[in-house]
C-alpha cells in the first residue's frame, strides 16, 4: 500500500507535464512504423534498382530512376496528364453537380430532404470495387443499360470503356456518380448552417436571387467548399478500384493515371526501385498540393476539426 | 397573385429535378440488384427483360462452388480487429489532442491528417517487402495493420472533434478528488462521447470493409477479402454476371445498414470532423 502511495505520487507529479503523451505515443508509434518507417525505406529504394523476382541485390543507381522517369519515360508523361484531366474533369464537374443538387434540395421541404439524403449516401459509402461493377455491367456493349437506352433514340451502340476516346470519360462518368453526392451533402450541411441575417438583410436591400448567390451564398459557402475540394482533390488522386475493375488502365494508356501506373510497375514489371521512385513523385505532387489547400484553409480561420 | 404562381411553379420543377436526381442515383444499383436474381440467359438478354422469373441461384451457387464465405469470413475479421484497435489508440491520441496543453498539438494533429491524405500506392511498396519478411503476407494481420494507415488518422480526428464538445468542466469536476487523467478520460469523458465512438467505429469497419489495393497486394489466396475475392469473378474468359452481381449484392448489405444507422454523423465523418 505504501510503495503504491509512492508510485502513484511520482506519477502525479509527471502526469501534469507530460500526460499527454503517454495518451498520444501509442498512435505515433504505431504511425512512424506503418508509415513514417515504410516511407523512408521505398526513398532508399528509390535510389536503387531492384527487380524483386530476379533474387539480385539492391544495386545503387543514384538519381538514374528520377531522371528516366522525368525525362525519358514517355509513358510517365502520358499517365500525368490523364491524373490532371482525371482530376481537373472530375473534381470540377462534381462541384458544379453538387452546387446544384445541394441548392435544390436546400430549397423544398424537410420531408423530401430526408429521404434524398439517405439516397445521396448510398454510391459515397457503396464499395468502390463495386461500384465499379455496377459501371462495368451499365456500360457493357452487349447487355448494357447505356447502349439500351441508345437504341430508344436509334443511335448504334457504343463500346464505352473499349475505345481509347470514350474510356476516359466513361470511367470519370462513374467517378462523378460516385461523388457527386458527397460534394453535395456537404455543401447541404454548410448552407444548413448558414446563419439567416445576411440573407435577410439582402432581400431588405433588394437584390436579385443571382445577387443574393453571388455576393452572399458563395462567399460564406466557401469556407466548406475548400475543405470539401481538398479531400476530393486528395481522393482523386487515390483513384484505383474504378479504374481496375473497369478498364485496368486501358486500352493502350487512355485510362492510366500515376497511381495505376506506379501499381503496374511495381507489382505487375516488378521493378520495385522504379516503382517507388514513381510513388514519391506522386507523394511530393499531393502533398505540395495539399500544403497549399490546408494553408488556405487554415488562413481563412476555419477551425478544422474544431467544435463548429 | 402572380408572385405566388411562379413560386409554385418554381417548388415544382425544384421537386422534378430532385426526383431526376434520385433516379439517376438508385438506378445503378438497382440493375445490380435485379441481375443477381436473373437466370443466366435473362442477364444475358437483350433489349434487358424488365418482367422475369427472379432466381435465387446465382446465390446459392457462390456459397456451394465458390469460397465466399471464406472472403466474407475475412473481411469480417480484418474489419473488425483493425476497428477494435483503431478505437483504443484513435480516442486515447483523440483525447491527448482535444484536452491537453502542449506544445506542437496543432501540428502533431495536422501531421495526422497528412498521414491520411498519403496515396496508399505511395506506402504499399515498402509495406509488402515488409510483411515479406516477417512472413505475414496473406494473413489478416497483414491487413489489420496495414488499414491503421488511413482508418487510425481518420479515427483521431473524428474523436477529437467530439472530445472538444463536450464542455471542460465536467472533467475538472471529476480531477477534484485525485489525479487521475486517466480516470477522468475513462469514466468522465468517454461514456459523453460513447455515440460518437459508436460512429467513428461504424464508418472505420466500413472503411476497412471496402479496401480493395492493400488487400489486392497482400492477400493471395487464404487471406482474401470479399471486395478482392468479387473481382476474381471476372477472368479472362468472361464475365459470369449472375455470381458477381451477387456477390456484390451480399457485400453491400452490412455497408448499407450501417449507413443509414450513422447518417446523423456521416457530414463530421466524411470530412474528418471538419464540418458537422
């Protein structure tokens, strides 16, 4: 009992000043060594050149990876634009989607907005693997619902994801499905939120509904709408079962984005050290993008993760 | 007079628009759902048969001549180990960041976030050659500690927007008496929380459940999740429509029950506590 007393009062004195960290150090642990740690090794990789099932030791390239894929990889350069049309195409399309969506639901009743939500939840949650499924057998040019809905206007049917001009919108097509309604259901909590004086106080002035829009909606919507474009800028990037399970990147190079292409080469060629140069390329792309987004973010004085 | 009649008409086309858009969302879906009870030729047909027989079949024959219920076993238990282990160190680390004054808790926790934001392809390399070596490739383990990658960050800062309503001096009322923080954080603070512990829980076994890249990578054979093992019924040789639709149909269950039981939450889940 008494070296108990003892024990405890030592750790009563630690506790006030570093308490903290013994709730904390368990997560940090486990974060440095199932990242932090992974992350150094593929850079060290990264500077060697390695074919995993050839059994050949790690030999030192230096820069050589970096240098071939910036600039003699011309598929490398084929994959990053497809990432930035990927990107740009999707993530501009879901916002304007989204805008709308979330505008006309804010405006009718309650009750329909209850049961909107719970279906604009559903393809947000639904697994993407299967999600892609659900696109592979719409767009299927034999027995697909998209090439039957054609033949109601008499037009021939369409080989959606097996023709390099229509595969990359075929697989955004489902990708803007998928995310439309997150982008939606976020920017319909932030205008729930909305306080109601500015908006009173623009039809007191008599503004025209576009007016009220522009110079009221917009600007005290923004705040949401920037966390809502960094995640899905962060997830865009990320985009791998859709592409997989619909065109694995084809055909030819149509449908590759960095991501799918740093995959191939890594677990498809085996060439790991090439493969995780790619991915620290890829890494540095996002994370300066991301830098950017959350400095802006955090600039315009949004408590993320705050008690909003 | 006038005014009145064009917001009537206005409310109107605001309904049909949304009625457009709900169908266009549940369409999809829909055509998964009654392919999985079509007989081959009527998933084959085409223009598609609207009025069929529906089947079971296609059910019953994964369970019989195809493991899944060995993929489904497997993502059940990946799922829920990586969720009992994401809870513990998630609201611990949640609870450190949300209550204590130290130096760099800002920036620990947007290092955090950074974590999640990491393209997983940019990890998966050095993760494979790691669980290479200690020979845990195609275990559960493998994947219960690969998914602490993007499901303990999303975890964090999920409960460390719920830490932070409820209101301090609850806590303080309960350091009175003695000093334990732990104590506060276990009888005080976490029972306040319990519902958004529930959420944070609900929206990580789905996450873990959904994960198609770690599980492509690390799994081969014994340790293959459903969303891995759907895809394998797609071969070279064509697509058999009927166990695949099925297949998804059964996955998306769990997913959609448990959906709709943490809609209150999904706005603070989807963007990690950010907005409620």
């Amino acid at each position: 009992m008494h070296l108990w007393k003892r024990v405890g009062l030592f750790f009563c004195s630690l506790r006030r000043r570093y308490i903290w960290f013994f709730f904390l150090a368990p997560t940090l642990v486990a974060l440095i060594s199932i990242v932090v740690f992974p992350l150094v090794f593929s850079l060290s990789l990264s500077f060697h050149d390695w074919n995993i099932i050839r059994a050949k030791a790690w030999s030192w390239t230096g820069i050589a990876n970096y240098r071939t894929i910036l600039f003699e990889d011309p598929y490398f350069r084929s994959a990053f634009k497809v990432t930035l049309l990927y990107l740009v195409g999707t993530v501009s399309l879901q916002f304007g989607l989204g805008l709308l969506v979330a505008l006309i639901l804010h405006r009718i009743t309650e009750k329909i907005i209850g049961f909107l939500r719970t279906a604009l939840i559903l393809p947000i949650t639904m697994t993407p693997v299967i999600v892609g499924m659900i696109w592979r057998l719409m767009y299927n040019p034999d027995l697909g619902m998209l090439n039957y809905f054609l033949t109601w206007f008499r037009l021939s049917p369409v080989n959606w994801t097996g023709m390099p001009l229509t595969a990359l919108p075929s697989v955004m097509m489902a990708d803007i499905w998928e995310w439309t309604p997150f982008v939606a259901l976020i920017l319909l909590a932030g205008l729930q939120a909305l306080p109601q004086e500015p908006f009173e106080a623009a039809l007191v002035d008599g503004a025209s509904s576009w007016q009220t829009f522009r110079y009221v909606t917009l600007p005290l919507l923004s705040p949401v709408m920037l966390v809502a474009l960094l995640i899905r800028v962060m997830d865009s990037f990320k985009t791998f079962d859709l592409i997989f399970v619909l065109t694995q990147g084809g055909p030819g190079m149509s449908t590759e984005i960095l991501n799918y292409y740093t995959y191939r080469y890594g677990f498809k060629f085996f060439h790991l050290g090439y493969a995780s140069a790619l991915s620290w390329l890829l890494l540095v792309v996002v994370t300066i993008i991301s830098i950017v987004l959350v400095r802006i973010i955090r600039s315009k004085g949004i408590s993320v993760g705050g008690a909003r | 007079m006038n005014e009145a009649l064009t917001a009537k008409v206005k409310k109107i086309i605001f309904v049909v628009i949304a009625a457009v858009v709900f169908a266009v969302i549940l369409f999809p879906p829909v055509v998964l759902f009654l392919t999985s009870i079509k007989t081959e030729l009527d998933a084959l047909s085409f223009p598609p048969k609207w009025v069929f027989q529906p089947t079971l079949e296609n059910y019953k024959h994964i369970f019989q001549f195809s493991p899944f219920m060995k993929y489904l076993l497997n993502s059940l238990t990946v799922a829920s180990l990586n969720t009992g282990a994401v809870l513990v160190l998630g609201s611990l680390a949640a609870y450190s960041l949300a209550r204590f004054r130290f130096k760099g808790a800002d920036n620990i926790a947007f290092w955090i976030l950074s974590v999640r934001m990491m393209p997983p392809v940019a990890a998966i390399i050095p993760i494979y050659i790691i669980m290479r070596n200690l020979r845990l490739l195609d275990t559960p383990w493998s994947l219960v500690i690969t998914y602490l990658t993007f499901n303990l960050p999303f975890a964090v800062w999920m409960m460390r927007s719920f830490f932070r309503e409820i209101p301090r001096e609850i806590e303080e009322s309960a350091l009175v008496d003695g000093c334990s923080d732990f104590g506060a954080f276990w009888n005080v603070a976490l029972p306040l929380v319990a519902p958004g512990l529930v959420a944070t829980g609900i929206l990580t076994f789905i996450f873990s459940w959904n994960e198609f890249l770690f599980a492509l990578i690390l799994t081969g054979s014994k340790a293959v999740t459903l969303p891995v093992g759907i895809t394998g019924f797609m071969k070279e040789t064509g697509i058999n429509w009927g166990y695949m639709t099925a297949g998804g149909v059964l996955a998306l269950i769990p997913v959609v029950i448990f959906t709709i039981s943490v809609q209150k939450h999904l706005v603070k889940g989807l963007t990690m506590g950010a907005l409620k």
